[in-house]
C-alpha cells in the first residue's frame, strides 16, 4: 500500500506548530499588556508626577519661597535658589520648562485661584493669576490639607491631556505655604505604547523574548527605585524622620535617591526643633502669611496664666541634677499638657514657672484650665511625697503681642503690664490658690464669680496704685495653708 502524498513536512509542521504558538502567545501578551498597560500606565504616570513634585517639595525652603511676592523679587537670592531647584527636577524628570512651576493659592473657595511665584521661563511672571481645572481641585486641596503629595487623572485643555503632581512646599513650622506642580503631557507615553506594540508584532516571538529581557530589568530597576522613594516618603510621613533609601540603578534615580537622602536628613534636623517652638508662635507664622504685620507686634486682649512651684528652691539643694531635671520636666509636662488641652499656649518655661497666654478662650475655661491644672499637680505631688506645692495668678487685658529679640534669637510673645501683673498674682497665691484680677473676675460668668473671694488691695511693686484680687478657694476651704 502507497503512502499518500506528503503533504507537509515534520519541520515544516513543527515550525508551523512553534509559529502558532508562538503567535498565540505574543497574541495573548499583547492583549493582556495592552489591557493591563492602561491602568499601569495611569498608574506609573500618576507616581511620576507624584514623586517628582513630592520630593521636589521637600527641597525648597517655604520661609524663602513666602518672600517672593512681585517681580522684583526675582533678582533675589530665594527666587534664584528655588529656580536651580525647580532646573534640576526639569533635567532629572525630561520635563519642558513649562512643566514646573510654583503656584500660591490665594482663595480656595469656590474656584482654586492661584498666582504664579517661581518659574523657569526666561521672561518671568510672579503674580499672575491661574485658576486650577476644576478635575485637579480636589487633588489640590487634598495636597494643601494632608501636607503631602498628589496626582490627579488624566484631564484634556486645550493643550493636550495631561496628568498633574501636586507637592505641598512647607515652613519651618509646618504649614503649607506653597504649591510645586509638576505637568507632564501623556501623549509622549502612548505613542511609546503604540509603538512598542507594533514593534513586537512585527519581530515574532523570539524577538520580543530578547527584546523583553533588558526592558524588563529596567523596568525593574526603574520601579525598584521608585518604590523606594515612595515608601521612603510614605515612612517619613508615618513618622521615621531618620528614615533613607538605597537606590543602585547607577543613573539618574541613585542621584534622585542621594538628593531625597540629604533632604530627608535636613528636615530631621529642622523638625527635632519643633519642640521648642510655641503653638503661639507657629499660629503667629501662619497668621503673618494673611497679615504681613502681624509678627511686628500689636495690642489686642490676651489672658495671661502663671503657675508656680512653691518650695522648689530648697527642695532641689540636696537632690542630683539628672534627677531634678528629670521630675521638673514631668511636672512641667502635665501642666502644659493641661493648658493645651484647654486650648491655650505655654509661652515660656521660666525656671519652675509656667507662663501660659490664651487669646480667645472664654474666661470660665482659663479658670477650669487653672483648677485642673492645681488637681494634676497636686496628684503627682502627693503621690511622689515630694514637699512642694503650685500658685497660679491670672490676669486679663491688653498686651503687646509680637517678635521680640535679636536677629539672632527671637521669641514671638506677649509682653507689658499685662504679662507683669499676672505674674505678681502668682507671686502672691498662696500654696493650691489661684489668684485673680478684677478684670478677670468681672467676665467670669455669676456661677464661677460666686466660687472667688474678695481679697484686701494688694500692694505690687512696679504697680502705681493697689490691685483689687479674688482668690479660690475662699479661707477656710484651702487646704494646705499658706
């Protein structure tokens, strides 16, 4: 029996098998990529922007940017610095000139209207007004508000489509002061799309293997890095201000991760200064962005509070200073603790007093504020043993209320008759009393008035004429005597 005609042969069937195949499975890889490149693309594009606004952020100093407000300013050491800054992100991200801007809000609500402050443009515009696409306004707010960087979607004007990174520029105190946005047109990334794509269908299957291997070991390194950065940024907002990355791409993005390094190192060092601001002072900065004057000082109605340790000077002599530090700053804790809680501000420790100033708290709750801070202390006092007790004076009106120092060294703070007066209140409490003014006592409301007892005039010095007080609790409800 004759064979029938070979119609095909082996090679040429398993080449045709293998093509298949291989067809098959460019065919899949390319619809899969191509359904799942869409949303990573957003993605990718979305850190992008993110990444370079957010780091970029962290480098420009919001004190230097709020002092560029004209073009005249330009010619100014804080518009150059921001500018090098604003240069570098344009030439480690391939961004346009026109890509990386610095905006200041000026009203948020109901449109994001904005002026320009910093740009690298040859032909400056400071001052210039731009309103923020209505799609990007709630990631602008959401950047202004959580202090950290955003990215909205893919939005089209009459320039393109585009997707937007928003990266909030803060003070040394914290708060927003600025914006760095961060555009980049996607057009460039779906033409790339496009013609990988038509590129891998027309080399086949053995091609695309090779052709994938270094694309994705650079994609892999690319992501890695980014990633880094990403969770090296998501860190220091969680908390780790000691926090740094790693990046050995040997390119653009180890410069990117050395950058974010020595940032990150400098902002540990600006924020372990924190403490020792005032949230007087820091409300004070915030305030002076709305009133340039504020910080030059001005008369205004204020509460002062002094608290102080009676017996402390006797009872440290014999006691090692490590300790005595130690005890003094946990009674010193508990009584800011109280104060901030009531919404008020300890303005300054001075020795083994308080002095505490609030603004626009009601009288009732200044004095809620003293009482339990009296309750605090007294707890921790009888608990330890320790022979010591606490006076408070209180007294209310008007005090100068500004920066106050040297060039050097200054303290945002209230001062004057005011500021003196309470502290000789304070000065005169007896050991678990509160001492009051009449001021202070006249806009307590009539329950509260009822709890204080009139006291004789008091003679101060440095007074002219003598004081009408109230103290609490009345004689003969104090325990613990003078």
């Amino acid at each position: 029996m004759s064979s029938p005609p070979r119609r095909f042969s082996v090679r040429t069937k398993v080449t045709l098998a293998m093509a298949t195949v291989a067809t098959l499975v460019v065919a899949a890889i390319l619809g899969t990529t191509l359904h799942f490149r869409r949303a990573q693309l957003l993605q990718e594009f979305q850190a992008f922007v993110r990444s370079a606004a957010g780091t970029s952020a962290l480098a420009l100093d919001g004190d230097e940017i709020s002092t560029i407000n004209a073009t005249s300013d330009t010619t100014a050491p804080a518009f150059q610095n921001a500018r090098r800054i604003l240069d570098r992100v344009r030439q480690i991200n391939h961004l346009a000139e026109n890509e990386v801007y610095i905006l200041r809000p000026l009203r948020i609500a109901p449109a994001v209207e904005t002026e320009f402050v910093v740009m690298l443009q040859k032909k400056t515009f400071v001052g210039d007004r731009y309103t923020v696409p209505e799609v990007n306004r709630s990631r602008f707010l959401e950047a202004w508000t959580s202090h950290a960087p955003t990215s909205s979607d893919i939005y089209r004007d009459e320039h393109g489509r585009w997707i937007s990174g928003y990266g909030p520029i803060l003070n040394r105190a914290g708060q927003p002061v600025a914006m760095i946005e961060v555009d980049a047109e996607i057009s460039r990334f779906v033409a790339r799309q496009r013609e990988e794509l038509l590129l891998a269908l027309g080399i086949g299957c053995g091609a695309l293997v090779i052709a994938m291997i270094p694309g994705l070991l650079l994609a892999r390194s690319i992501t890695r890095g980014l990633n880094k950065l990403s969770t090296g940024m998501q860190r220091f907002r969680s908390g780790d201000h000691d926090v740094q990355v790693d990046v050995t791409t040997g390119d653009e993005l180890q410069e990117l991760g050395s950058v974010f390094n020595e940032m990150i190192l400098s902002l540990g060092e600006k924020l372990a200064l924190l403490p020792y601001v005032s949230r007087f002072t820091a409300e004070a900065v915030r305030r002076s962005r709305e009133d340039p004057h504020w910080l030059t000082g001005a008369e205004q109605e204020v509460t002062v509070l002094f608290a102080d340790l009676r017996g402390f000077t006797s009872w440290c002599e014999d006691r090692e200073a490590c300790l005595l530090v130690r005890e003094l700053n946990h009674l010193l804790a508990v009584q800011a603790d109280v104060v901030v809680s009531a919404g008020g501000d300890i303005d300054k420790f001075i020795g083994d007093a308080v002095m505490a100033v609030f603004l626009e708290e009601s009288a009732d709750s200044v004095f809620e504020c003293a009482t339990q801070l009296i309750v605090r202390i007294r707890g921790e006092i009888e608990e330890k043993g320790w022979p010591l007790a606490v006076g408070v004076g209180i007294h209310r009106g008007r005090a100068v209320v500004g920066s106050i120092g040297s060039v050097t060294r200054r303290d945002f703070t209230a001062i004057g008759h005011t500021v003196n007066l309470a502290s000789r209140l304070c000065d005169r409490a007896r050991k678990w009393e509160i001492l009051i003014s009449e001021p202070f006592h006249k806009i307590l409301s009539v329950q509260a008035q009822t709890l204080f007892e009139k006291t004789e005039p008091m003679d101060f010095k440095h007074v002219s004429r003598n004081v009408a007080t109230f103290r609490f609790p009345k004689s003969g409800v104090l325990n613990g005597g003078e």
